[in-house]
C-alpha cells in the first residue's frame, strides 16, 4: 500500500519533471543570471561557468597524459644507477598554462565548483596512466596532501579532495587523504604567502619537511604502494614532503599523478599545442 510520504514524493517527482516545472526551472535560472550573471572562464560567453566548446578544449588539452617530472628540481631521488639519477615518476593530464590554468585557478580560488565536471576526468585520466606505469600490486593507496590551515579558512573546502571524489577512479586504488597531515609551524615566504610562487628555491626545498604521519595511522599500511596525487606541479616541493613522510613510515611509493604542470616544470615535455597531444 502506498503511504503518504510516498505519494507525497511521486507527486514532487512529476511536479519537477513536468514541462510546467521545467519552465519554472529555465525562469529562476535566467533571474538568478540577471542578478549574479554567469560566463565562461574560457571566452566569457554569458550563461555557464565554460561552455560547451570551451569544455571540448579541455579535454582535448589534457586527454593524453604524460611524464611530467622534466625541470621539477625538488622532486625527490627514487635511485641512482647507471642511467643517472632517478626522481619520482610524475604524470600530468596537461599543461597549467592558458584555458587549462584559468580553469584550475577559477575552480580554486574563485568558487567555481561546477568546473570539477571536466577537471575531474582529467585528473582521472592522470591517475589512471600513472598507476598503470607505476603500481604492481593489487592494493595501492591514493593519497593526497592536506589542506594548509590558511587554505581552509580562505576557501572553506579542499579543492583536491573534491576532484578525488568526483574522479573516476581505477579500480583497487584505496583514497587515503587523511593519512598526513601538516606540520604547525609551516614556512611563510618573504612575501608573507605560503605555497611554491612565494618560497626561493631554498624555501622549497626546505618544504619537504611540511608533512608527517597523522596520529592513529594504522601500521598496516607499512610496505603498501602509494600513488601521489595533486593539482599542480612547480617545483615538486609538496610531492617530496609527502614522499618523505610516506617512506619514513615504510609506505611504498612508486610515483604521482597530477591535473597540470607549470610550463617550466615540465619543459622537456611541453608539446602540448603538437599534434601529438591533439590526437
């Protein structure tokens, strides 16, 4: 037998999805853009935060990911060996450079949470081709750096940890975000900033020692695989404090993947205008 709450509901249901509801809909839709307009980060077309050729340029622009480590000085030594010197393997869906950074720093820093539905494929897409490189084992952890106390009272939310989320993620890949934590006390830049623009090369690589285990870690994660996972790569500061605090405690890890990487960091790899990376 149907209950009232049941009804009630179908009725909200046929309500919602009725033409009258739908044109209620569309007309609170334009009133809202009358008083708060919306328009794309990429070209400025009124009426979505990136509308619908700009979102096809960003998946052209980070649909091939690739090994980005390049120029990144601060990235950690994994080995040594006749090759020469080895860093952590880190792979990037794309370049943070024009349409991909105004994305990146709109979702950030400007409350444009809608973007995460083309920023998180595109991470995933990193994720996926980093794991497939890096990982053996059944099991791999997934983590990703914790949001600096300044960064959540600013923001009010972890932009990375809502594109984990939203990502489509490979199979056995467990989301640890809450393994590390920062140390109190962090470095501040000169300029009174925090983060790798504000910090000499010297600050940044001291700022490896920014991450340690979080209390009641379960030892069980001692000889796991680990996959490294952030926005964006500078100088790979913030991947080698959480390889350090990882490895200190006898995790495994084998490489990282992130959504964008500086062109600078990345130089050895920046074809991403070529018709390699647009095919």
């Amino acid at each position: 037998m149907t209950g009232p709450p049941q009804r009630f509901s179908s009725g909200v249901d046929r309500l919602w999805f009725s033409s009258a509801g739908r044109s209620t809909r569309r007309a609170v839709k334009q009133a809202a853009d009358l008083i708060l307009p919306t328009w794309c980060v990429g070209c400025g077309a009124a009426g979505a935060d990136l509308c619908a050729e700009c979102s096809i340029d960003i998946r052209l622009l980070t649909r091939c990911p690739f090994r980005a480590e390049g120029a990144a000085e601060a990235l950690p030594v994994t080995d040594v060996d006749d090759a020469g010197v080895q860093v952590l393997p880190v792979t990037s869906a794309g370049f943070y450079k024009t349409l991909v950074a105004d994305v990146v720093v709109a979702f950030k820093d400007h409350e444009r949470v809608g973007l995460k539905r083309v920023l998180a494929p595109a991470l995933a897409r990193s994720v996926r081709a980093a794991a497939e490189r890096t990982l053996s084992t059944a099991d791999p952890l997934l983590v990703w750096p914790p949001t600096s106390a300044r960064a959540q009272l600013r923001r009010g939310r972890s932009p990375v940890e809502e594109l984990v989320t939203a990502a489509a993620l490979p199979a056995g890949l467990e989301p640890a975000g809450a393994v590390l934590r920062r140390k109190s006390g962090g470095m501040l830049s000169v300029t009174g900033r925090r983060g790798q623009k504000g910090r000499s090369k010297g600050g940044r690589r001291a700022a490896v020692a920014q991450f340690t285990m979080a209390a009641g870690v379960p030892r069980s994660l001692v000889g796991r695989e680990a996959l490294l996972v952030d926005d964006v790569l500078t100088t790979g500061a913030t991947l080698h404090g959480m390889y350090a605090a990882l490895t200190e405690a006898g995790v495994h890890v084998r490489g990282a993947a992130v959504l964008a990487v500086t062109p600078r960091a990345g130089k050895a790899q920046d074809t991403s205008l070529s018709a390699a990376n647009l095919r």
